[in-house]
C-alpha cells in the first residue's frame, strides 16, 4: 500500500504552520454569564504564567469591584488607560497603540465584547484584538454565551432581555483554545447572594431578572454545547493533522457520536436514510450520507439511477451532508468515508434474502461484514425493510414529461458476441499460417477492446466466447469441442484467466479513467472561470462569462456539440444594487417563453434556490440559484439542463453552487469597483468646487467691501439726496449685504472643507451669545423681532463663542427669510447637555423634506429648488459642520403649533467655581 506523503498536503501544512507563527494565539476564557469566574481563572493563569518567567501585560481588566479578582492584579504590570472625552467627560480606554508598541508575550483584554468609546481605532474591543492578533501578541480574553452574534436572538428569547453587545461566531471558532468556567446555578446564585458578583441592591434586581435559575441552566447548556462544538473541531483538525503525513487515516474516534448513512442500490435505501435521521435526532450528532458508485451499479438502469439520486436528495432535505463515492470496493470506499469524517455509527440497510438456488450469494460475504473485517471499532446498526413505507419516484421526468431513459443493457452484450464472432471470421482463413500462440493473442486482444469499451460484464463474456470459439474451430479435432491433447485444457484455462483478468483491470482502469477526466473537467471549468472572470471589468462581462461557463457544463452532452432545441439554457440574471434590500432583476428584453421571472424575484429576495430540482416550485423547467456574494445577493442563476438528473448529484450541485459562489463574488467586485470611481470622482469635483469657490470668494470679497462702503456712504450723504435717489441708495445697501452674506457662507464653507474646525472653546455666557448673536443679525431680521427665553441662572457653557454665535445667526437669517414673526430663541440647559431652539411661526419645513429632515444640512441644499428667497443653500450646512465639532447635534423638526424649529444640543460639564 502507497504510504508517500501527499506533497499538495504538506505544502498546505507549511503554509498553515508559517501563518501560524506570523499570528499571535487567542485563547479565550468562556462562561455561561457574568459571576462564573472568568476574569478570576484568567488572572490566576497570568499569576502562574509570570511566575514561570512570562512577560505578562495586564492590558483591561474588569474586577467590577470584587476584592477576590481585584487581588491576583498584583505583581502583574498594567498598560495605563487612554483617556477618551466623551459627551463632556473623560473615560478610561484600552491603550491599542501602546499595546502595540510594547508588544508582550502575553495580553490580558477582558470583556470582549466590550463598545469602544466614541474616537477609538475600531468600534469594537475584539476588533482591537483581532490587530493584536495580526501583529503577533498572544491575548487572553473573556466573552459570556450571550454575547456570541448567533445567539443573541435565542438568549433574548429565554432570559427576556435583548443584549446589545455582541461578538460574531468566528471570532470564538477562531480561537486557538477555549478554557470554559463553569459554576452551577445554585452555586452562582448563591455567589450572587453573597455580593461576590454585584452590589447588594443589583444583585436583588438581577435575581429577579437575568439570574433567575432556568435562565442559568439554559445558559449553561448552551455554553457546554458550544464548548463542545468547538472541541470536535480540534479534534477533527488533530486528526486530518495527523493524516498528512501519509495517505493512511487514522481509526475513527467516538468523541461525537456522528453517523453514516450507506445507501445501497436495493429497494428500500430510503429506510436506513430515515433511520440514520432519526438516530442523529435523538443523539443531537451530525450525520452523513454516502453512495458508492462501482464499475457494476453504473450500469445500472436510468429508473433505478434516479432512484439512488432521489433517496440522496431526501437525506439532504432531513440535513445530512451528502456524497457520491467511487471505488471498486464499496465497504472500502465506506470505511475511507467513516475515517474522514470520523463517523463512528455506520447504518447500513439489510441484504434481501436470495431464493435458495441462487447459494453463490451466501458465500459472498454482506457490506457489513466487510466493514467489520476492515475496522473493528465501528459500531454497525443494520436496518430492515420496510413494505409499509412511501417509496420515492423511481424515474426523474423531463419537464415535459418524458421519461429518462437509458439504452437496455443487451446491447454490451451483443456487441461482445459480435466481436467474438468477427474474430473468429478473421482468424480462420489464417489457421494454416499461424501459429495457434499468436491466435490466442488475437482471441485476447479481442477481450481487451470489449473490456475497454463496454466493462467487465461483457468482457467475461467475451473471453468464455473466444476460449469456445478456439476450442471449436482452431484445436483438433476441429469442429468439435472434444479435446485431442489433455494439455489443451491448460491452454484453455489459463486462456480463461488471463482474458477475465484483463478483462477485470481494463474496466477498472477505464472506470477510474472517467472519473478522473470528469473531476479534471470539473476543475479544469472553475479555474477557467475564474481566471477570465478576474479580468471582467463590467457587470456585462461577467454576465456573458458565466453564462458561457455554466452552460459547457450543465446545457451539453460531453463530446457533443450544444444543440438549441434539445439541449439547455442558462441565464444570470443581475440586481441593481440598492442601499437597502435586494433590489430587482433586470431581465432581458427576449425572455424564455417558459421562464417565470416571479420565481427568479423570490429567489432574489429570500436567497433560496427554487423551480427544478427543489421543494420550491419543483414543476418549474428552470433551476434557480441565488448568486449569494459575501454582502448581499447579487442576482440570480437560472437553468435548465439538457438532463434534469444532473442537479441530483450532490457533486454536480456543489460544483453549481460553486460557479455561481465565483459569479457573485465577481458581481460584487466589479460594483465596488464602480462605487471607488464614482467615488474618486465625486472627490475630485468636490475637491474642485472647493477650491473654485473659495478662489471666486477672495476675488468678490475686496470689491464687494468697497460697493458696501460707497452705497453706504451715499446714503449718508450731505446734504441729502433726494426720495427717489435716497431710495435706491438703500436697495444697494441691502443687496450689498446680501450679497456680503453669501460670499461670506462661501469662504467660511470652503475654510471648512479644506481646513476643518478650529475650535477655540472657553467658558462663556449663553445671555451674552444670544445677544450678539441678535445684533449680529440685525439687518437680515429687518426688525422683525426675537423673543428670548433664557433663564437668568443659566451656568457657563464651554464652546467657540465666535462660532456658535455663526450658528445662531445664520439660524436667524433662516427663520427671517422662510418663517413668519415672532421667531424664538430659546436656551435651557439639562444635566448634561445645553440645548438652543430657534423657531418661527411659518409654513414650517418644505413637505418634500418630511421624513429627510438631515438633507436640509447638505451643502447646495434648500427646502425648495425654485424660490424667489436668495441663497445658495449653504447656511444650515456651516451650522452643522460648526456643531459636529463641538461634539453637538442639530435636527430639524415641524414645531407645534406651526413653523419649523432647529434645535442645537450641545454636551456640557459643570462650570467651574469662580473665585
């Protein structure tokens, strides 16, 4: 037996071994809740660590109060904590670049889970793990079930109480080691009890709520199960470890439980697939199903072909993972199987009793007891027939009803009887000129096409035919099977054995030749796909290069050229790439007159394959197959195989699922690809407009300045001007500051943009901002009074009172233009926050802007696009820049009563005392 390692295997292993050590370790300390002791275990393992010459970085940890936790931080090094503002306070966070800097052996970062605050690297705490990770830093961590992505709908489904802060699933699959802390319920409410977890009076709210004891024990299953999943990927990992180094596997290990279903060619497969489900069922295990596909059962008749594939398909549908098998030896291809996949419990269905003169039978000993002599360590459930049963379709019909069908199987055996024949006619003439040595040869040869060309069976056949056909016309006395010389019986034996030998191993090879050139096939499309489609530049590309892929390989007979009317068709059908949902198909002009494109709309929306071959719609000609991209679903794969049967095979679904997998990767590429340029280009012309308007501003600002002073001058003129002349003289006056006022939001709007916010924050008083604020806009209100509402003992409030006081006038102006006297400005202040409203007694906010309130405050952006009112749109613009730098919030809102209201929320701390 060939025991050379795998050279592809240990490549790979290399590769995973190097990555390996590029890569920093996660080992993380898993709990079924807060209070099991996760932090504590975690601390005591860096004790014993640093005690071991370890250099140990404590770089977060939460005690939350707990003297016991609080004790095992000393002697271990701790990273200071960033201090963060945030809403007016400074908090405490985890230092990443300074863990990054210092780099240790080993890391401590409890509470994976845990939200950054506002201004961090990453959002997330595991993100900040994940770059400690990548820069090689072994990290200790702690995370409770439910803080796990998967779970958060079932946890908030036991307990009542929605968790917020959650952590994906492959972050815990990816961990090198998982350490579970686990406490009984009665132990951990008795903890509770005692103020080991919190404070006395959380600790009585949360045994009323969180900690009540069938939550506890919910949690602590699910924690277990979860453990234990992870586990039995180690140990599945361990094993195909331990497999690389030759091509033997290991004997299965019954840590899991999992199950093999063998499906055998008989009557009643479909009952042992039913058995296994049920078993898996009661046991909680995965479980598998597996066809051999011998030399023999491929000859099988189309009826009882698509028999197998239709049990195959149920067992899908109960959720096994399925498999077509090939070997010569069934029980050997099993075993292989069961080693693989580390299945320990094989059902296999009970042979059918044979009639008593069929005896050849019972000496042929049964697939389980090859199993047995093979490995030992398998358990072997049989299972019996049975007549009570439904029993599955035996033939898989066309869409137009037509069955499937398959040449009889006489046909090998005529054409073997024919060779036999012709053989014969050509050697006669020649049995005076040749040797009888050199006819024997040809008799053989002869074996050796039929083998080659129609299998064993025949070639058995051919081989007793030609050692008749020799013994009739070619040994004395001739025509005749009596037999001269005795040793002519040698001759006839060993002719026997030699023809059912080669007969034997030329189908085998022949066998083992297809296969090998169908999988060839199969990877020789992929690569070719993905090779063109990684130059797809466009959406139509891709379409055209898919389309052309899938059907070389589902639509045509191998070696036969595509015919249009019998042979099938493929569509990819694309979406428009919407924000939200899915979006719709866009269908060609000149659809199929049998394709629905409501069943390809469903499959869009629910990313679900429907239409042939499916539980959705199997009447449907078409197949349909979601393009699922890593982001959202990026259209839909329809076809319709020249032969139906194909989308039964589990490898022919996997290599479907497959094409379409690199079809929708490519999609999604080529459309990100076209956001980055529009992008790039909305970047530029921004970019551009920009520095246009702040170049136009500059150039307007000097002459603009002197026409304010001359029309002012003029109004002011000694002596005075006359009605008409004084008139116009202050309608210049006016669009002179208008004017003024707009070039003066284009400068300040292209400062913005191009230099930020300099925010030059000190304490000040909100009585005196509104009132400068008041005059300021004085000429743009035209006397239309304010009403002020600001409480006399209003405290201090710490902001840029030049750009706070831009704020309240361009609000000002806003209500002036679109509102309706008395407009209110108003200020209050909250425990944390100061919040200014103006308002006005208007028509209120466009109803085009109802429900888009945050589009006011796009530049260019004004409530109506046609207005006599001037301006270009740039004032709520600036106001929103200024306040999101003071770390504020400004919306919009219909105000009660009528008009609209902009309210502007600003985060405050107390003032300080004045001397």
């Amino acid at each position: 037996m060939e025991t050379r390692p795998d050279p592809d295997a240990l490549l790979q292993r290399l590769q995973e071994q190097d990555a390996a050590r590029a890569q920093g370790r996660l080992r993380i300390y898993f709990g079924a809740s807060a209070g099991v002791g996760k932090t504590y275990a975690m601390l005591s393992a860096a004790q014993q660590a640093h005690a071991a010459g370890r250099e140990v970085l404590v770089g977060v940890v939460e005690t939350h109060g707990r003297a016991e936790t609080a004790a095992l931080l000393d002697g271990l090094e701790q990273l200071p904590p960033r201090q963060l503002p945030y809403r007016g306070r400074s908090l405490p966070e985890f230092d990443l670049d300074a863990a990054l800097a210092r780099k240790p052996a080993v890391l401590l970062v409890d509470e994976l889970a845990h939200t950054n605050v506002e201004g961090s690297r990453h959002p997330k705490r595991w993100q900040d793990v994940q770059e400690l990770l990548a820069a090689g830093i072994e990290v200790w961590s702690a995370l409770n079930v439910q803080h796990l992505e998967s779970l958060n709908g079932t946890v908030g489904a036991i307990t009542g109480i929605r968790v917020h802060e959650t952590v994906p699933d492959t972050v815990l699959d990816s961990a090198d080691e998982i350490i579970l802390v686990d406490v009984t319920p009665d132990e951990l409410t008795a903890r509770l009890q005692a103020g080991k977890v919190y404070l006395p009076q959380q600790a009585a709210r949360a045994t009323q709520n969180f900690f009540r004891k069938g939550n506890l024990i919910a949690l602590r299953e699910i924690a277990l199960r979860r453990t234990a999943e992870h586990v039995e990927d180690d140990v599945r990992s361990y094993r195909v470890e331990q497999s690389g180094a030759t091509t033997a596997l290991p004997p299965v290990w019954n840590t899991s439980g999992a199950i093999l279903a063998c499906i055998g060619p008989q009557e009643g497969a479909e009952h042992a697939v039913r058995t296994a489900a049920r078993l898996a069922g009661r046991l909680n295990v995965r479980w598998h199903a597996a066809y051999v596909e011998t030399p023999l059962l491929q000859r099988l008749a189309a009826a009882e072909r698509d028999r197998i594939l239709s049990v195959l398909q149920l067992a899908e549908t109960l959720g096994a993972d399925t498999a077509v098998l090939t070997g010569s030896n069934i029980a050997a291809a099993l075993a292989h199987q069961a080693q693989t996949l580390n299945c320990a419990t094989l059902v296999v269905g009970r042979p059918s009793l044979r009639p008593r003169w069929q005896f050849w039978h019972a000496l042929q000993p049964t697939v389980a007891r090859q199993l047995a002599t093979l490995d030992p360590t398998l358990e072997l459930v049989e299972v019996g027939s049975s007549a009570s049963a439904r029993r599955l379709p035996r033939v898989l019909l066309r869409p137009d009803g037509e069955a499937v069908l398959q040449p009889g199987h006489w046909l090998p055996y005529a054409a073997a009887l024919g060779g036999s024949v012709l053989v014969t006619l050509l050697t006669t003439p020649l049995a005076a000129r040749l040797d009888q040595a050199n006819i024997v040869m040809l008799f053989l040869l002869a074996v050796v096409l039929v083998a080659l060309r129609w299998g064993r069976g025949p070639a058995a056949l051919a081989a007793l035919l030609n050692v008749a056909a020799f013994d009739f016309f070619f040994v004395s006395p001739r025509f005749s099977f009596a037999v001269g010389d005795i040793q002519y019986l040698v001759t006839f034996g060993v002719m026997l054995a030699i023809g059912l030998l080669t007969g034997q191993l030329t189908a085998g090879l022949r066998f083992a030749a297809r296969i090998a050139d169908s999988r060839e096939r199969r990877t020789q499309a992929l690569f070719d796909l993905t090779r063109e489609l990684s130059g797809a530049l466009l959406s139509s590309q891709v379409v055209e290069i898919g389309q052309a892929a899938v059907q070389r390989l589902f639509t045509q007979v191998e070696g036969q050229a595509w015919d249009p009317v019998k042979g099938g068709k493929v569509l990819v059908l694309v979406a428009d790439h919407k924000e939200e949902g899915a979006g719709r198909l866009h269908l060609p002009a000149m659809l199929p007159h049998d394709f629905d494109a409501g069943i390809a709309e469903w499959v869009l929306r629910t990313g679900h394959s429907a239409g042939l071959a499916t539980t959705t719609l199997p009447a449907h000609p078409w197949h349909c197959v979601p393009l699922q991209a890593p982001m959202r679903v990026r259209g839909v794969l329809a076809l319709k195989p020249s032969q139906p049967r194909w989308l039964l095979i589990p490898e022919q679904q996997q290599l479907l699922q497959t094409l379409a997998r690199q079809i929708a990767i490519a999609l999604e590429r080529v459309h990100y690809v076209e956001v980055a340029q529009e992008a790039v280009v909305h970047m530029e012309s921004e970019r551009l407009r920009n520095t246009l308007l702040a170049a136009i501003s500059h150039d307007v600002r000097t002459p603009l300045t002197a026409l304010m002073g001359l029309a002012e001058s003029l109004q002011a003129a000694q002596p005075p001007l006359a009605p008409a002349q004084a008139d116009a003289a202050g309608a210049m006056v006016v669009q002179a500051r208008e004017l003024s006022a707009l070039v003066t939001n284009l400068l300040d709007m292209a400062r913005l943009q191009n230099g930020g916010v300099a925010l030059r924050s000190d304490w000040q008083s909100v009585e005196e901002l509104v009132g400068a604020a008041i005059r300021a806009a004085g000429p743009a209100l035209r006397g239309q009074p304010v009403q002020t509402e600001v409480p006399a003992d209003l405290p201090l409030v710490e902001f840029d009172a030049v750009l706070m006081e831009r704020v309240l006038v361009n609000l000002l102006e806003n209500a002036a233009k679109y509102g309706a006297p008395p407009i209110v400005l108003q200020a209050r202040a909250m425990p944390t926050s100061l919040v200014l409203s103006v308002r006005d007694h208007g028509p209120g906010l466009p109803k085009a802007m109802l429900g888009r309130e945050a589009e006011l405050f796009d530049k260019f952006t004004r409530g109506s696009a046609e207005s006599a009112t001037p301006g270009v749109g740039l004032g709520l613009a600036i106001c929103k820049a200024i306040v999101d730098a003071h770390r504020g919030q400004i919306v919009a809102a219909q105000a009660e009563g009528g008009g609209a209201e902009f309210s502007i929320t600003l985060p405050r701390r107390p003032a300080p005392d004045i001397p």
